[in-house]
C-alpha cells in the first residue's frame, strides 16, 4: 500500500484546493521534491497559450491548411496523418490558433499530454479544441528542450497530476500556463536540441525511403505518370455482374480493369490465393495494460508504417488461447474494417504479438512478403480495395475479398532494392525514437543528480550508437 503525508498548509496553498489522494501521489511528490532545486519558470510566464475554435467548422479538401488534432500530438512532432483540411475562413477567423514553426501542440482532452514541436512540413494548420497551442517567445528556454521536458517523466506527472474529469479527463488552459519548466543551462539546452534536431532529420530520411521505393515501384511497372479516373457511366455485361456475384457501380469501375491491364503488360502477376500460406482476420482480445504480449488493432495500422510504440497489451493467456490471431515477423497486417479500410504494413519485429478482430494477417508461402505487403499499401492495393470492399454502413474487407488481389512481381533485384529501401526506412524510424529516448532520459538526469551527468550521459549513448 501507498501512502503520503501532506501537511495541512501545502493543501490550503493549492489554488484549486486539491486535496484527494491522486494529487499527493508520492511520485508526485518526489517530483516536486527534485524540481524544487531549479529555478522554474511558468509557461504562461515566457509563451502565448491558446486553444482552436469550439464548436462548427467547416472542412475543405481543396484547402492547404491542416486541422490538427490530439492524434497528430502522439509522436514529438506534428503529423498531418488523417488530418481534415480546414475551410481558409476559418483559419482567418482563428488567427490565435493559427500554427507556426516551432510552436508546440499539448493534448488537454481526452488522452492528456500528447506533445509535439510544430515544423515546417504540417503548415499551414490550425488546431481544434482539445488541442493546446504554446507559442514560445524566450531566450531561456529552447522549444526542443521545452518539448523533451514535457515529454518525459516530469513533465507528463505534472500533467498527469493536474488533469481532472469524470466522464473525460480535461487539462484546463490556465493549467497549461501554470505548468512550470525548471531553467537548465543553456549548454545543456543546446544539446538536448541537437539530438532533438538529429531525430527529426532520421525521421524525414525514414521518409525519403519510403517515398523512393514507391517511385521505383510505380516505375518499374509503368504506373509514375498513371491517374485513375471515375467515370460517371459505363457499360457492362449482365454476364459479369452474374460472374462477380454483385451489382453495385463502384465495383465495376473501368479504372480497376485499366491498373490490371497495366500491370499485367509489364511483369508477371499472381492472385494472393495462389501465394497465400494463411490469410485470416484476428480475434477479439482482451486487454491488459499490464500484459507483456502485445496487441495490433487498427488504429496501429498507419499509411506507410506500424505504429509499434503505441500497441495495446494482453496477457500470456491470449497468445496461447487464439492462436488464429498470433502474429510472427513479416507477417503483413491489413487493415479491414472503417475509414482507412486497406491500409497495410508488415510487421517487421520479434516480438510476440497478437491481431485484432478488425486487422487480417496474410503469410504467404515463399514470396517476398516486404515486397508484397508493399504494393499492396500502394495504389495497386489501394485500388483493388476500392474494389473488393463491402458493407453500407460500415466498410469491409474479408480474407475471401483479399484472396482475389492480384501482385505484380517486379524482376527479383527490383523487390530487393525496394526491400532495402523499406528496411533502411524502419531503421531510421528505430533510430529517431533511440535519439528522442536519450533526450528524455538526459532531462531527468539533469532533475534527478546534474547537468554535467546528463551531459555525459548524452556523450555515452550517441557514441555508443554511432548517431552523434
């Protein structure tokens, strides 16, 4: 059992009065124990601090400007992953809330303390209610380090700590202001920007990867200059609305017909089910936070990766119990049901792993499954999704629907350059998160015993990395 003692007077000098047992964690009194030998400064003190517009806005795809929202928080820079284009009128009614680089966004609703440094690539964009903007103005404090110190064990207690709900847990915008950043050298600062700056670089590499390999892909098999267009009206047969088993427009669109021919006419192609080892969606688990297996739903699925550091957990029982749903490395994981319906990556680690109901695992026989997995989170996969799907109300992708995918298979050293390209992305995206991790963990030595340690510190572990 836990337990704090907390004088009478420290509760009365709480503004808000707090004084259920939450707030007087002993981590969080051990944090303020060890923030109390810096000199702090409060963010409102040295940053502008807003929110994004309450209420209706209005979305428009032919807009530039992005609405961020808590999602693109998650991993320590801004993302515009799933992000809504928001009307220009908007943005010029919400100038406050507009985005510039190096502001930070924080998450103050529902999943609390999201924080990211706002860069170039995600402008121009606006946030909406449930996101905070902190625009930093100050000498003394360095918006990379500002970001580290929020992102690491003390930042997120004081968040944590602060946040406050029943139904949704909430961190007010006066809290945001009065969450206090301890003053660091500015040596120490200037490090923690470099290895903040060094991640972000990794990661635009990991996507310059990426992009390459779409580019040989869509060179390889004649598809760089390609646009499928949706025709409002074409013939077919009755023969093969009989033959497909359906009726609907969209699933006889002449542009699916046009990438098959296209393909075909470049290289070999083969049909999953002619390929395919196992092809089944996974189980429903149940979950545990304190489970060591993990777990992939599809919100894990992302448009050019897996979202590895934010996977559910379950327990030991679950892996031995639906086996159906185990996941082994490079097994290529589909997204089957809603919105993204179609996305696909593989999974490329050792760790023991399970699916869930609304993500398909496909292992194939011998082929390339990188490769595969590849092409079919492109168009060409994109596409026959469009195609093959179902349902009204909600979106669907059966194992029965994924069998009739067809994959061209590029000449053997094409798969191989793509495989390497895809790899040394992964491996860039592993990088970056090892930086971002070194500086989290470099802000609490400098909290828990000194600058000088943690300075040390940083020199070991990039040295021993090989990423100074």
């Amino acid at each position: 059992m836990q337990y704090s003692i907390v004088k009478y007077s420290s509760v009365l000098h709480q503004e808000d009065l707090r004084f259920d047992a939450d707030y007087y964690k002993p981590k969080y009194l051990r944090d303020d124990a060890q923030l109390d030998k810096f000199d702090s400064i409060l963010i409102g003190d040295f940053a502008f601090v807003t929110d994004g517009q309450h209420g209706y806005h209005e979305v428009d795809d032919n807009s530039p400007i992005r609405h961020l929202t808590a999602k693109n928080a998650k991993n320590w820079f801004a993302d515009s992953i799933g992000a809504d284009r928001l009307a220009k009128w908007v943005d010029d009614k919400n100038r406050r809330s507009s985005l510039k680089e190096n502001d930070l966004i924080l998450s103050t609703r529902g999943t609390v303390g999201y924080c990211a440094l706002v860069k170039k690539d995600v402008l121009p964009a606006n946030i909406d209610q449930d996101v905070a903007k902190i625009a930093l103005d100050s000498k003394v404090i360095i918006p990379e380090y500002a970001l580290t110190f929020l992102n690491c064990e003390f930042g997120q207690d004081w968040l944590q700590r602060n946040t406050t709900g029943m139904v949704q847990q909430g961190l007010s915008l006066q809290k945001v202001r009065q969450t206090p950043i301890p003053i660091l050298d500015v040596e120490f600062q200037e490090s923690i920007r470099s290895v903040v700056v060094n991640a972000y670089n990794a990661i635009k590499d990991s996507e310059n990867y990426f992009e390459n390999a779409q580019a040989i892909l869509l060179s390889e098999l004649g598809l760089l200059a390609w646009q499928p267009k949706h025709r409002l009206s074409f013939v077919k047969n009755y023969s093969d609305t009989e033959q497909a088993g359906r009726i609907d427009a969209e699933h006889f669109q002449p542009k699916y017909d046009e990438l098959i021919e296209i393909i075909k006419l470049t290289t070999q192609c083969k049909q999953i089910r002619e390929i395919a080892k196992f092809n089944a969606r996974g189980l429903q688990p149940q979950y545990n936070p304190e489970g060591q297996i993990k777990v992939v739903n599809s919100q894990h699925i992302l448009d050019d990766h897996l979202d590895y550091d934010n996977f559910e957990r379950t327990d030991d029982q679950s892996w031995d119990s639906q086996k159906k749903a185990r996941i082994f490395q490079n097994d290529i994981l589909i997204y089957t049901t809603g919105a993204n319906i179609g996305r696909t990556n593989v999974y490329l680690i050792k760790d023991k792993c399970i699916a869930s109901n609304h993500v398909n695992i496909l292992r194939l026989e011998k082929e390339n499954q990188i490769y595969v997995g590849f092409v079919m989170n492109s168009i060409i996969g994109r596409l026959q999704t469009q195609k093959h799907k179902s349902g009204a109300a909600q979106a669907e992708l059966y194992p029965s629907d994924i069998e009739k995918f067809i994959v061209p298979f590029a000449k053997e050293e094409t798969q191989n350059r793509i495989t390497e390209l895809l790899m040394s992305s992964f491996e860039k995206k592993i990088q970056s998160k090892a930086m971002l991790d070194i500086a989290k963990r470099a802000v609490e030595i400098a909290i828990e015993q000194n600058e000088d340690s943690a300075l040390k510190w940083i020199g070991e572990q990039t040295k021993e990395t090989g990423r100074h």
